[in-house]
C-alpha cells in the first residue's frame, strides 16, 4: 500500500517496527501533496523547509510522533511561517512565536507539513469565505469540504496529510470533518491551550484534531492535552492516556437519543444512516434511550449573537497600527483605521462584525447579547443534567451531507449547517464526528457523539467501538 494511505497509528508502528524510513514517509506524502492539491487546495502553504532527503528515521525513533508531518489549519501561530487565518489582513503576518499546540508537536517529534485552508478567521461552514481560494471536497468535484476547518479535512481525506489539527467554534472541526469523511474531535473546553490560536470567539474556540481513525486521535489528544500557564482558560486536569480507552466495548454505555434533534427536519439518507448506526450500537450492548433536551431550537441563535459578540471585540485589534495590513491610501489615522478594515476583511467577516457590534451595543445588549447568555446558561445546566444519567449523546453531525460550491448563498441558510454542532460550543462540551456510512451521492455521513466535560476517553471508546462495528476501513475518493 502507498504510505499516503496510511492512518497516523499505522505509521507509527511500521517505523517503530522498523518496516519503513521516516523519509519515504515524507516523499509519499509530498508527491500527493504535488499530484491533488491543485485540484483540491487544501494547502494555504507548505512548509519549505522539511528537507526530505535529510530526514533519519533514528533521529526521531525516540519521539511520541516519530517525526511524522502534521498539518495546522491556518490560525495556528506559527513560529516563521506566515499565518494568514485566509484573510488579506493577514497575508504576510509571520508570527515571531508558535502556538501552545504547534511547540506540543514539535516536542512530541512531530514536523509542520503546512498551514491549511479555512474560511476567514474560521467564520464559516463552507471554506468558500477564504479570501484566497475555496476547498474543494475530494468526494465531489463541485463540492464544498465543510468549515471553517475545510483545508484540513480535505488534506487528510485525500491523503495529503496522516493527521491534522482544526479549531471548532461552533462545528469547525466536526461539520468538515462529516463532509469528508473523516474523524473530527472538538475537545472539552479548556482541554486544549488556545495560546497563539488566533481568536474568534474565545468561550467557544477550542483546538482538536482530524485524522483518519479513532487511534489517531487517541493519540493527538495526549499531545495536545494540559494546562498552559499562557492561556488562563486552560485547565489542570489529569488527562489519561487516551489510547488505553481505545477498546471494542459499549456493553452497558447509557447513550441518549436527543428528541428535539430528530424531530427537525433533515436529509433521510443521513437520518437513516444514523439511525442504523445507533442500532449497532444497541446490538453491541449500549443502553439506548430517547431524552428531552432543552433549547435546541434556541442554541443556533444563542451562538450566532454571542460569536459574534466576541468576534466584534477580538477583531478590533486589527488596526494596521500593530501588524497585518496597513492601507496606504489614505491622509489621516481615521481613514487609515476605516480603509485598512474595509480592504482587509471579507464580507462574512465584516457581517459578524457588524452583528456583534449591534447586539452588544447600548439598548440592544439585554434584548440579545444577555438573553443569548441566559440561553447558554440553559443549555448547559441542561447537558449537565443529561450526563447524570447518560454517558453520552449521539446525533447526526450535520443536517446534510457536502452541499455544492456556490449553492449558499443567503448566510442564514449556511448558518442552519451548524444546528447539531453549536450545542456542544456552548456548553463547552467534547463531541466528535466520525464517518458512518455515505449517501447515494457517495458523499460520507457523519456521527456525532457528545459527552460530559472532560470525558474524551468516553467518547474514544465509543467512537472506536463503531469504527470497528461498521468495519468503516479508510477509504480513499478516487482523485486525478
Ligand atoms: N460555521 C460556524 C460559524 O460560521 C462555526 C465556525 C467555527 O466553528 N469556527 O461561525
């Protein structure tokens, strides 16, 4: 088999068994890279300064990552190479630092393959708001990835990446990783360090991994997983060995089926595919039950006045004092203010910042801003209760599988991909999306499976256990 095709776990193996070299690895991957991702463009930019003839197996056979590449989406700080959120304001920033998540690979021995695409300071469900270029999926040709994580779903999905690491505000990691069909995981809030990610909206953004398999990201997660001191939200927690949990076993697993969930409305193919999934899970001994939960028509709302919210404020450092853009074109500081925001930022960016700034302004704050806030409370206290009595949740991660490049225009519809995904950001929950089955289009459905704080390892082991169910082997799109 070619080494592109190869799960994260499997190389690990092979170059711990010393079956293959560290650089053949690499060769694979970078011949991929230069035979798709015209077609795909998954990439923002790569990272020229991997020399692959150089690269010794036994100089990293020591290391938790062994020196396998790992892909960044584009708002992960990284030390030297630019970081562009896909924004103009950010095209040539290059960060003098690297993020809490980019130093934790780099000390597990693992090597930046790239910067991926993504919609605008990762506001979007598409990819299709980078202000470079769309992501196309590698399942259909005139198909959109997913957002805002789109470059990284489709990196991994075509085998241009073995893992990669994506952010999730409000389904950024999940919802691509649903459309390609690949495994997504948005971590517990506080979990993962969020220092020198850029900001979107800070109570909501979380960093997780993509991979191919369930292992993948066992192992991901006991890289990127602590406390950092550089980021106050951080939490200290006794994060396990997450590739322990990685066991054939729901016997027992009390899994709740959320009512108001199934009773929007939504594609059969991937109601039906979810449903048959849950039975497998019954057949395996999981404990299944429908439950009530509260303000699931309200959540979408919620979230899109408190992202906004935060986004209007953690955006408002782009200035052109500082750093990014600067327009020349103007006489005076107020018009260098004005005109640097008017051509640095998209027009889904400065929506968001529009809406946010209205819904936090005097007058408007209590009838939205708080209200979404108390909305939030609720779902939360809601999801708490639910997890006294179930383990975990299950739902589909979209309503929809892939839609087509182009075909949303109007943002309230591309808002409404986000309906099973935003829940989970604004209890600050974990939950991940692994691949189920595909419609007849031969687009992949994806599974969400949603647990309490801190429970990752709960989530794995039923992810995993469904993984092997429904003997979903890596599969490949066929790509010219
Ligand atoms: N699609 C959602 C939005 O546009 C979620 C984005 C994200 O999770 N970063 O806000």
């Amino acid at each position: 088999m070619e080494l592109y095709k190869c799960s994260l776990s499997e190389l690990i193996k092979m170059l711990k068994e010393n079956r293959v070299k560290l650089k053949d690895i690499h060769e694979s991957i970078s011949f991929r890279i230069s035979n798709v991702d015209k077609r795909i463009k998954a990439f923002v930019s790569l990272n020229n300064n991997i020399k692959i003839d150089q690269l010794k197996t036994k100089d990293y056979i020591d290391d938790y990552l062994k020196g396998l590449p790992v892909a960044f989406k584009d708002n992960m700080s990284t030390e030297g190479i630019k970081t562009t959120c896909s924004s103009k304001m950010l095209k040539k920033y290059n960060p003098p630092y690297d993020a809490t998540v980019v130093k934790k690979v780099k000390k597990s021995g693992g090597i930046i393959l790239g910067k991926t695409n993504m919609d605008e300071y990762a506001m979007g469900s598409s990819t299709e708001n980078s202000a470079f270029f769309p992501t196309v999926n590698p399942w259909g040709k005139n198909r959109v990835p997913g957002g805002s994580s789109g470059g990284s779903a489709a990196a991994v999905a075509a085998g241009m990446a073995p893992v990669a690491l994506g952010s999730d505000t409000g389904g950024s990691i999940r919802q691509p990783a649903s459309f390609c069909g690949v495994v997504g995981l948005k971590p517990t809030y506080g979990a993962v360090s969020r220092y020198g990610l850029v900001a979107f909206a800070s109570s909501l953004d979380q960093i997780g991994p993509l991979a191919k398999k369930v292992d993948d990201i066992a192992i991901m997660m006991n890289v990127i997983t602590g406390k950092d001191k550089n980021d106050s939200t951080s939490i200290n927690n006794n994060y396990p060995d997450y590739t322990k949990y990685l066991k054939n076993d729901v016997k027992g697993m009390k899994i709740g089926i959320p009512n108001q969930y199934f009773e929007m409305e939504f594609d059969d193919q991937v109601r039906n595919s979810v449903i048959s999934a849950v039975k497998k899970l019954e057949e395996a001994g999981a404990e299944v039950k429908k439950v009530d939960v509260t303000g699931a028509e309200y959540a979408l709302a919620a979230y899109y006045i408190i992202a906004t919210a935060e986004a209007s404020s953690n955006l408002a450092r782009y200035d052109g004092v500082r750093y990014g853009l600067r327009s020349d074109n103007v006489n005076n500081l107020r018009d260098m203010f004005s005109e640097t925001r008017k051509e640095g930022f998209g027009e889904e960016v400065k929506r968001r910042i529009m809406l946010g700034t209205y819904v936090l302004s005097a007058g408007y704050y209590d009838d939205f801003y708080l209200k979404a806030q108390k909305v939030r409370t609720l779902i939360k206290n809601d999801f708490n209760k639910i997890f006294k009595e179930f383990d975990l949740m299950v739902s589909p991660t979209t309503p929809s599988t892939a839609f087509k490049l182009g075909e949303k225009r109007d943002p309230l519809e591309m808002y409404a991909a986000d309906i099973f995904t935003v829940p989970v950001n604004i209890a600050g929950i974990p939950a991940i999306s692994i691949p189920c089955g595909f419609d007849n289009k031969g687009l992949p459905i994806g599974f969400q499976i949603m647990g309490p704080h801190f429970k990752e390892e709960k989530i794995i082991q039923a992810a995993y256990t469904l993984e092997k169910i429904l003997n979903l082997d890596i599969k490949y799109p066929e790509l010219k």
